[in-house]
C-alpha cells in the first residue's frame, strides 16, 4: 500500500464557493450561469459541497490508514437520513454564508433546501438512530461507517384520503442525488440458491462446495457524512443490486434469449423498495435474499479492505468491528464463516472465535412477534452451504449448553438456533446472541428485559456478554438545524461548546431565576408555533392559536404506542366541554402524525379515528379556542424538524414494557418540550435526570403490567363499569356521534379495548393519565414556572446525546479510538 498524504485543496471561503459553484453551473449543468434557475443554483451547490465533502473523505480515509485503525462497520438494512444538504451545510458551518451567497446570486437558499427530498430508506426508530449515529462517529473522528441498501424506493408517502391512509410509490432520487458518489470499480459478487456438492481434500478432509449459484452484483454507493465542524468526513456505503452478465444457461441453450435476459433483470428487484413493516416478521424470500445481499457485500468490501493491509486472518478483530443492528444482518455470522473456513480454509474453532470477537449485536424491540425466523426449508433453498453452517454452529453450541446443564431437555430445546414447534424455523435472534461477543439493549429498562424476558437462557449461561448503551439523538440535526431559534439563544448564553458537548446544556440552570432569559427562551418557542402554525394552516386549512399548549404524538402508529389512549382522553374533553359544561383551563391544540403499515388493519383505523374526531372537534363552535385537533399527513424526517422545536407537551405513552427506548421522547424534551409518559423505555432515564417535578409520570409500571396479564387479572369491563368518564366516551363512540355516516364504525375498538386482558391496557392507565394532564394544564397556566420547566428539561438532557452513546460503545464493545 503506498502512504499517501492528501492534501484539502478547496476551501470555504465566499469567494472559492462563488466560483465554485458557478463552475459547476457550466461544466456540470452545462448551462450559462445568466440562465441558471433557483434549482440548477442549490444543484451547483450541491456538487460544489460535494467536491468539499470528497476531499476531506480521502484526507479521512489516509488519516485512518496512516494508524492502521480499527474500524467499525454498522450493518443496518435501514437508515432514515432526512434531508442532506442542509445539514451537511450545517456541519461544515457554511450554511450562513451559503445564505448569503444565493441571496447575493438573487435565490432563496431555504427554498431550494425545501424542494430536496427526504431520503426515507428506513421505517422509524431504528433505522433514525443508525443515522444519528453516522452524525456522531464523525463528529467523535471515530473510524466508523455505515452499510446498507440502496433501495430504489424508500419508505412509502402518506396522503390522507376521507380520513383514510394511502400509500404512494417513494422514488427519492426522481431528482437525482448529487451528494452521493457510484463506485462502480469496488462492485461484488453475490452468489444464491444453488447447491452443496461435499467433496474431500486430498487428505481426507470434508470438502463442502456451494456449486450452481446465480449471482447478482453489488453497486456501492457512498453518501458521505460530515461531522461537526468539517474535519472528519466518513461514508455511508449503500449497495444496489445490479444484474450480472452471466445468462441461466440452461434457459440460453434453448434458445430463450429474452426470457435469460428477463431473469438476470429480476435479480435488480433485490434492491428495489423497502419493506415499510417495523414489527411483524414478514417471512417472504425477497427480504431474506435483501438481508443476505447486505451482509456479503459488506462483508466482501471489508475483507477485501483488510487483505490490502493485513494477510493474517488471525488478527481479524483488532482491526474489524461489525455492529449488527437488530437480527436483520444476523447472517453475517454465518457469512463470515463460511468465508473464513470454505474460503481461507480456517480451523472451524478459530474461524469461530474470530467471528464472535468480531460481532456484536443490539437487540431494539421486545414485541414477540418482531422477533425474525426463517423456515429452513426457505435457508436451504436460497442459501444452501449457510443452512449447513448454520446446523454446524448450532450443533456445536448445544454441545456445549449439554455439558453446563446435562439432560435439561426443555434448556436445549428453548436455546436451539432451530425452532422445531411445526415447520422448523431459524431462530435469527438466537444466532445473533450465540455469534456474538456483545448483546446490548437500548435503554436500561429495556436491558434488562432482553436479559429476564427475551433471552433468559442465554444471560445465564454468558452473563457478561450482556450490556447496555442507552440510545441518543443528535443535537446537530435535532437542534441546531432544525431550531435555530433556540440554538442562537444558546449560542449567545453559553458560547458553541453545547453543539459538540451536551452536557454544557447544565450551564442553563444558572440562568433559570433570570426572567429575561426566560422571556428570551419562550420567545424561542413561540416563533416555532407561530411556524408550524402557519404551516398546519396553509396545508390542512386549521388554525391553531398559538398561544394554545402544542400537545404532539408523533411516531409510528401501533397498538402499543397508544395513539387510542390519547385519542380517547381528546374525545373525553371534548364531552366534557359540551355535555357537562366542563371548560379546559388552558386552551390546547392535539397534534397527530405518524405512518400506518400498509397491512395493519387497526393502525390504519386509529388514523381514521383522529380525522373523524378531529372533524367533528374543528368544527363546533363551542370548541372554538379551547380544542383543536390536527393530524399531520406523511410523518417523516423534515417533517420533524418542523414539529419538534414547536412542542410544548410530548407524548410518550407506551405500555410499560414495550417501547424498548423510544428516541422521539428525546428530542421533544432537548427542545424544551415536558413529556407527558409512562414509566418506560427511556423515559425512565430522562425522569431521573430531570426530576418528578418536570415529567408528568403517569400509568402502571412495567412489573405491575406482566403481572396483570401473567395472571390473567386485567379486566377492563369492571374499570369501563366504575368510571363515568370512560363510559360517556364510549357511549359517544357507539352512537356514532364521530361517525354519523358509518354507523359501527368504531364498535372494533369498544369491543377491542374491553376485552380481557387486553394486551396494551389501555383503560387501566386512562385514569392516571386524565389526572397528569389535568396537572399540566395547571402548570401551564403559570406561565413562569411552565418556563422555568421548559429550561430545566433542555438544560438536563445532556446525556442523550448520541455523542455520549457512540463513545460508550466504542469504549465498551468496539474498542475503536478517535483518529484525529
Ligand atoms: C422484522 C420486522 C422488523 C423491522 C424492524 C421488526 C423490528 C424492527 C425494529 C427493531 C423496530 C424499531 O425500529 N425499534 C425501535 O428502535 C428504536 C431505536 O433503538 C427504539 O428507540 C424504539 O423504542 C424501538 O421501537
């Protein structure tokens, strides 16, 4: 390998930007810059940052091949990146002069940033937090990057038709995607289906090999990420997944040319679209080839990396890291063995022991029926040779459990890798934790359920393998680019540090008692729903006061989320106010957004329950300035950066026990937001850190609910019988008084919420959740100590920045160190 020392050229003045851009203009767009439009202006802007971005990505790239650095590989099939250029202006700290530069060529650089498209090539938390963590590593200068899929199609669009959710085609790059750069050179093989032909070595040995595959190629695609302040650059690699030349054979020799062709084109269908389910295992064979194709192009770029600097296998883990989010790249377990014992012809104990120093695995859901397995007969048709390496590590690992707990017969068969209950399936999960040297949860709640509920076998058998790294946000993103409102205010208090360092946010607790500053805060929050106020105006056509509590659930919609729960306590003031002549004392406007998965029949439901409430609410006068609701359509990243800066009250209601952490919570709360939620997930860590006094806590805790339902004790009826409240609401719902036009149209979820033991218990929390909102709506009367709240929850939220997450598991899982 030869040293190279590369040199940043460009630099960011406004003069080499100017020039730079209007270059590209003409050599790029081929246009003269006098008939350059707004839009070809941001285009030019964005090669011209492109440039910046590449330059300092090989600087990046030398600086970490000069130390021979350990690196991190996060394998994730999703990433929900949100808007690139202006947050890549931001990191580099040239938006402002940007601005300047596009006014001065007579554009509008904000209008060009609102004509982007978000990339949406994830579902939710998951695939958000991956993003975040790009953002950090970066910032940390730590040599970590992330792996994924280049779908065609990300996460579909939302419209909102007669209250119902529809799904429209997401083809994010219609408009191109300047940021990112094609590798076609780097391009991998992918081989499937086929079969196992065993053979022997000369000397005897079993000699497996995987002979008549197809093979698909892998394209990457790098998005670079910038951290904050414009030093380190890494990337994002993206595959797409592109036909090969070689014809099915058998199909050409008959004759069948276009029907040969046809068949290779379908292999590129691997990279079309994403699968828009977040929590039910689907089982069809496209995802399991997509979640395939992830693992071994990644892993081919990483061994093809590490052979250019390093030939002896046996030090595999001290330069590679791979992080496996969630069990969708689990089969990289399986990849990397087979490559080092059928390809480098490893001993299977140490190509075992590399593999598990290597991975480690984050579980993010507890809900049983988000939990992957594959049939084997599914395995054994795509991924012959993996099926038998799969029985391998299996067969040996329970050898193992055999001789710790000898004739525990039931142990064995909970802890197998093969699910033998009907049609054998692998149990993904198993061989994360069992290919693992890591297995962490996202909060510490969650944690501990991953180690008592989900895999408690497994903790006991390797207890310190278990660990957990609370989640984070970034601030860069979640408050400096999408409130800079409240940035400069604390710019101008606290100086820049709090951008890279959270925890500085603490200094703002010296200026709580200072009512000038608080003015200054709450002005702040006030300009953002004046914004998003006017937004929800000129889109949805409903006014909202501003001086009114903005009251927001935004986040999947899920039974276990408890949308319905807020809903219910809306239709519960609303009867209030005209049946029993009971004002609210602070005017308050419910916001809703979030995405329905297309086959989730009762998500779906609550999206057209808020609209027919929300209906009826708007529209009575004697709500008028008092109840106001609003459901916001297609909930994604830009979306979010305009409604969390406007929060006052965040909505964090899970069922104790469900959200593993949630990271909404988080960012709602570093805006200044109070959370009204349960004693779960995450929440529990922001409690601590900012006091009862500053969270409306509320509902059973996450013991009390498993008890309840171990028990079968839940009876919903006699709660329903003893509270008037949730009577009258009910009683609405089956008069039809939100559906005049669709009679029982609600009746599923009476029916549904008073079932015993109904899994989310949403009317055992109702009473205690009615009084924390009464709670609310007294302190937010005054507005002073609303105030004082408000900064307290931003000034405590520190710790949940992903900058402190990424550094405790490079520390602790990784060991991978800052290159600077
Ligand atoms: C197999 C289908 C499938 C797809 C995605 C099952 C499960 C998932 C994800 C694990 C769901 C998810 O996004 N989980 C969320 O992860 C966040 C980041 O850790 C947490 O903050 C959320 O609480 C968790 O729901």
């Amino acid at each position: 390998m030869k040293r190279s020392n590369f040199k940043v050229r460009k630099k960011n003045d406004r003069v080499s930007l100017t020039e730079d851009i209007r270059n590209h203009v003409i050599y790029s767009l081929s246009k003269e810059v006098k008939d350059a439009s707004e839009w070809d202006a941001g285009k030019a802007l964005a090669l011209a940052l492109r440039d910046r971005l590449v330059e300092r990505m090989i600087e990046t790239r030398d600086r970490y091949r000069r130390v021979k650095a350990k690196r991190m590989y996060y394998f994730s099939i999703e990433y929900l990146l949100g808007r690139c250029l202006g947050n890549n202006l931001c990191n580099m700290e040239i938006l402002d002069l940007c601005e300047d530069i596009f006014k001065d060529l007579g554009y509008d650089l904000d209008e060009v940033r609102a004509s982007e498209r978000d990339p949406a090539l994830g579902n939710g938390g998951l695939g958000r937090l991956a993003a975040c963590f790009l953002d950090s590593l970066a910032t940390l200068d730590l040599p970590g990057c992330g792996y994924g899929i280049h779908y065609e199609y990300g996460l579909f669009r939302q419209s909102i038709h007669n209250g119902y959710q529809k799904e429209l085609a997401d083809y994010w790059m219609k408009e191109g995607m300047p940021l990112q750069v094609a590798r076609p050179d780097q391009s991998v093989i992918v081989p499937l289906y086929g079969r196992v032909e065993s053979a022997a070595t000369p000397s005897g040995d079993y000699l497996p090999m995987w002979v008549d595959w197809d093979d698909i190629i892998g394209v990457p695609y790098d998005i670079p990420v910038v951290g904050y302040g414009g030093k380190t650059v890494n990337y994002l690699r993206l595959f797409a997944a592109r036909a090969s030349e070689n014809f099915d054979m058998d199909i050409f020799n008959h004759g069948d040319y276009i029907r040969a062709v046809q068949r290779k084109i379908e292999s590129e269908m691997v990279s079309k679209v994403l699968y828009p389910t977040e929590s039910v295992s689907f089982g069809k064979e496209l995802r399991l080839v997509q979640e395939y194709f992830l693992v071994a192009c990644g892993l081919r770029d990483i061994t093809r990396r590490f052979l250019a600097q390093n030939k002896n296998f046996e030090e595999f883990a001290d330069y590679v890291a791979i992080q496996l989010n969630d069990t969708h790249p689990a089969l990289t377990v399986v990849e990397l063995m087979r490559y080092l014992v059928d390809e480098r012809r490893i001993e299977w104990d140490k190509a075992w022991e590399i593999t598990r120093a290597t991975c480690a695995y984050t579980n993010h859901t507890l809900l049983p029926e988000a939990l992957e397995l594959w049939s084997v007969s599914l395995i054994e048709k795509v991924l012959p040779r993996h099926l038998q390496i799969i029985y391998e590590i299996n067969s040996r690992f329970l050898k193992k459990v055999e001789s710790k707990y000898p004739a525990d017969n039931e142990k064995l068969r909970r802890m197998s890798l093969i699910c033998e209950d009907g049609t054998k399936k692998v149990r993904m999960a198993n061989l994360a934790v069992v290919g693992s040297h890591s297995v962490n949860g996202v909060s510490e709640l969650h944690s501990e359920l991953v180690k008592t509920r989900l895999f408690p076998d497994f903790y006991e058998f390797a207890p310190q393998k278990f660990n957990n790294k609370t989640n984070g946000v970034t601030p860069r993103r979640w408050m400096l680019k999408a409130n800079p409102a409240l940035a400069a205010l604390l710019t101008d208090t606290l100086g820049k540090g709090w951008i890279t360092d959270l925890n500085e946010l603490h200094k703002l607790e010296e200026h709580i008692n200072d009512s000038e500053f608080r003015a200054r805060f709450m002005e702040a929050k006030r300009t953002n729903k004046i914004k998003l106020g006017n937004f929800i105006n000129s889109t949805l056509d409903i006014n909202i006061p501003p001086d009114s509590i903005f009251d927001i659930q935004a986040k999947r919609i899920h039974e276990y989320k408890r949308q319905l729960l807020n809903v219910l306590h809306v239709i519960h003031l609303y009867l209030e106010l005209v049946d029993n002549d009971v004002e609210p004392s602070c005017s308050r406007a419910f916001l809703f957004a979030g995405k329905a998965a297309p086959g989730y029949w009762e998500a779906k439901q609550i999206i057209k329950l808020i609209h027919s409430v929300a209906k009826v609410i708007n529209n009575d006068p004697r709500a008028e300035g008092l109840l106001k609701v609003a459901f916001l359509p297609d909930y994604r990243v830009s979306l979010a950066e305009k409604i969390v800066p406007a929060c006052d009250v965040s909505e964090q209601i899970s069922t104790a026990g469900t959200e593993a952490s949630g990271t909404g919570n988080m960012k709602f709360a570093m805006n200044g937001a109070l959370t009204v939620g349960t004693y779960d997930g995450a929440n529990i860590e922001m409690l601590e850190e900012v006091g009862q006094d500053n969270f409306y806590l509320f509902g059973l805790k996450q013991e009390e609910v498993e008890k309840a339902l171990r028990e079968g004790s839940y009876h919903p009826r006699e709660i329903y019988n003893h509270s008037p409240e949730i009577r009258q609401v009910f009683t609405a719902l089956l008069e039809n008084r939100f559906s005049p036009d669709e009679p029982d149209l609600f009746r599923w979820l009476v029916d549904k919420l008073l079932t015993d033991n109904e899994q989310y218990m949403h009317l055992a929390d109702f009473k205690s959740y009615s009084e924390a909102q009464k709670r609310i709506d007294r302190d937010y009367a005054e507005k002073e100590i609303w105030a004082a709240k408000a900064i307290l929850n931003t000034a405590r939220m520190g710790k949940f920045s992903t900058d402190r997450t990424m550094l405790e598991y490079a520390e602790d899982i990784w060991k991978i160190k800052a290159v600077k």
